[in-house]
C-alpha cells in the first residue's frame, strides 16, 4: 500500500489543486497521516463552483459526468475513459469472485438519471460479458414479469423494492446486490432478505459519488471489503483529525490511488464506521466490518466517551415496536456523574425483552451503559440529544 500511495504523491505532487500541500513521497502510513492535510466535502463543493471546476479542471475530456447532491449544491463528479476502465476493472475482480459471468442476466433496478448507482451496476457488469436489463425503481409486477422471461440470475437494488419483487414473483436470483438502504446493519430486513433469497449470494455494499465503489461484501469475508487497489482507507478521530486504532469508531477517510480525474486524498466522507485489518480474502485486507452506522454530526461526550447522535438510529434497526426515533437526555446524577436516559419511541410499547436487547446493543456500540430506557408514545421536537449538564 505504501508504494501505491507513494505514486499517487508523485503524480499529484505538482496538481494544481494540491501543489505545495502534498510531499513527493513518505516512509510510512503514520508520516502520510502527519505530513498529508486533510480535505473537506467543503472544498470540494467550493472548487467545482469555480469556472471551469478549477484547480479540478479536468487534464483530459471527461467522458461520463454524475451529478451528486452536497447541501444546497448539485456537484459534478467527473470520470475519464481511464478512471471507467479502472473502476470495472476493480468491480470485474468481485464478479469472479462472486463467480459471475458470461450467460448470467442482471436486473438493475437502482435509479438511473443525473445519479450513480443503476448505470454503475449496469457498466460493471456489460463489461465483463453480462447481459443487463437497465430497468430502474418501480412498476413491480412488470419488472418481475421480464425478471421471469428473461431469466434473470443476478439482482441489483434496494433490498425493500427486492422482496417486494419477490414477492410479485421475480425469480430467485444466485446473486443480489444491496444498496441504498442499510443491509447487514438492518438485521430484521437482513433476514427478512435471507429468508426469501434461500442459497443467494447476499451482496451488501457502500460506495460514495465521489469515490466509486468503496467497499463491498466478499464471498466468506465479514463486513465489506474495501477496494484497496482503488482507495487507500483510514478512520481519523473527527475533532483531532488524528488516525484511531483499528476497530475504534472514528470518521471514515479515502485517498485515491489511481483517480485520474478529480483526485481526492485524505477525504473526509462524513461517515462513521471502524476499520480492521485481516488475512487476505481475494486480495483485500481492509474490512468494515459494520459497514457505515451514522454520521459524524454533533459529538457528544458522554461518561467519558464520545457519543455521535446519529448513530443511535441504527441500534433501533430491526428491534420490535420501535419506530426509529430516539432521543439521549444527560444530565448529572446525585454524585455529579453523568446520568444517561435514552428514549425510544414505539408503539405498542416495546417489550421487555427488546428493550433488554436495544439496552446490549447500545452498550456494544457506544461502550457505555443507559442508566434507563425509557419507552414513550410520541417524541416531541427533533433534538436527538438533550444535554441538562450545564443547567444541573
């Protein structure tokens, strides 16, 4: 990985974007982390307004333009000839892996348009000999009915639309390919999946407009795995911006390797996850092994531990009589320690067997105990954390 990063500086070294910013070269993972700057979703959005898109202004004739929503901005996302044959390249390596092929017919049912994911699916899969039927969202029962006639063995989609699919009477497919909606983080609606895809190949992945794709299931793999011939991967701390230890939370960082244009290093996605390092599977030595659980929003500190509200709303994913709203209320305990209620909102009331269960998960993934759960009808307001500390 070294020598790929390595690379990349020399390329980059003189990029107008970057000149004065990167070293040529470094000797190790932790001088990159130390030496190299990280890059905000900000600067981006600020350099593709400028005319021409800037110190971005594409090198050579961009040959595919995406378009992907940043706040109030709609920024292009530019792929050369090169960068496209790369990407399908990286993809085409998974396919084997997934032992798809020539004679295999995927149904795409992601979204086409100004966005990435159904063309993407739909490029990968034309170039490595697969027939593809670019069908997009909606109209089930007809998309079932060509799934049938055309013999599909390979979907890609939403996997909510896909059991409805299912259910309309699409075929089983060997193979299916989730996205846009939370997977193998959803237990409830992973196993609702499971159960009616019984022997499919489960393919969760995630994958950002800007850095395309980041990582995905491998078959015996755990989590996703990242791209790591595409994107060199690290998990910093959000408020220091300092590299954590693996399998610690932390914000979620990517560095092209082989961009050619719009080249992103150190970019900070935004999104929450951890990071492991395994034994090679297929290649690939860097997992998530939880995928991506939040966003790295309004910090919150808590008992000692950092908090990031968003990622409540996936410990409520799966669990019964659970709406998905969810509030933390801290505040200072007799001994002037921190006292943690979390409210969950649910109706029937959930059950004391999932509250014990929402009370492990919690613990499992913020390292610190609710002193209550509490169930309530309704949540008020939309504040997902109310801290009374200052006001005790």
């Amino acid at each position: 990985m070294l020598d790929r990063l390595n690379a990349q500086l020399a390329r980059l070294h003189t990029h107008p974007f970057y000149a004065g910013r990167l070293p040529s070269r470094v000797e190790s993972a932790e001088e990159f982390a130390e030496r190299v700057p990280l890059m905000s979703r900000a600067d981006l959005v600020a350099e593709m307004a400028r005319p021409g898109y800037g110190a971005f202004a594409p090198a050579v004739p961009p040959v595919r333009i995406h378009l992907t929503p940043m706040g109030a901005s709609l920024v292009p996302i530019l792929h050369s000839a090169a960068d496209l044959r790369t990407i399908e390249a990286a993809c085409g390596q998974h396919l084997d892996a997934c032992g798809i092929g020539p004679g295999d017919v995927c149904m795409v049912t992601f979204g086409y348009h100004l966005f990435v994911a159904g063309l993407f699916y739909q490029s990968q899969m034309e170039a490595r000999g697969v027939a593809c039927i670019p069908h997009g969202p909606g109209e089930t029962e007809r998309a079932a009915d060509i799934a049938r006639r055309c013999g599909v063995t390979v979907l890609a989609g939403n996997p909510s639309h896909a059991l409805k699919l299912i259910e309309a009477g699409c075929p089983v497919p060997r193979v299916f390919f989730a996205g846009g909606e939370a997977f193998t983080g959803n237990e409830a609606l992973y196993r609702r999946v499971r159960d009616a895809m019984p022997g499919t190949l489960l393919i969760d992945s995630f994958s950002l407009s800007e850095c395309l794709p980041v990582a995905r299931t491998f078959p015996g793999g755990t989590g996703v795995h990242v791209f790591d011939e595409l994107l060199y991967a690290e998990v910093v701390d959000p408020d220091s911006g300092r590299p954590v230890a693996a399998g610690e939370r932390g914000e979620l960082v990517l560095t092209h390797l082989r961009k050619e244009l719009q080249p992103l290093v150190r970019y900070r996605t935004g999104d929450l996850t951890m990071l492991q390092h395994t034994e090679p599977l297929f290649g690939r030595t860097v997992s998530l092994p939880r995928v991506v659980f939040g966003r790295v929003d309004s910090m919150v500190k808590i008992k000692g531990v950092k908090v990031y509200p968003s990622e409540l709303r996936t410990l409520l994913l799966g669990v019964d009589g659970v709406s998905g709203a969810c509030r933390l209320v801290v505040s200072r305990s007799l001994s002037g320690s921190d006292h943690l209620r979390l409210q969950i909102e649910g109706t029937p009331t959930p059950t004391a067997a999932a509250v014990d269960a929402l009370a492990a998960r919690f613990k499992q993934q913020t390292l610190i105990s609710a002193d209550v759960i509490e169930a309530v009808a309704k949540l008020e307001g939309s504040e997902l954390v109310i801290d009374q500390r200052s006001t005790a």
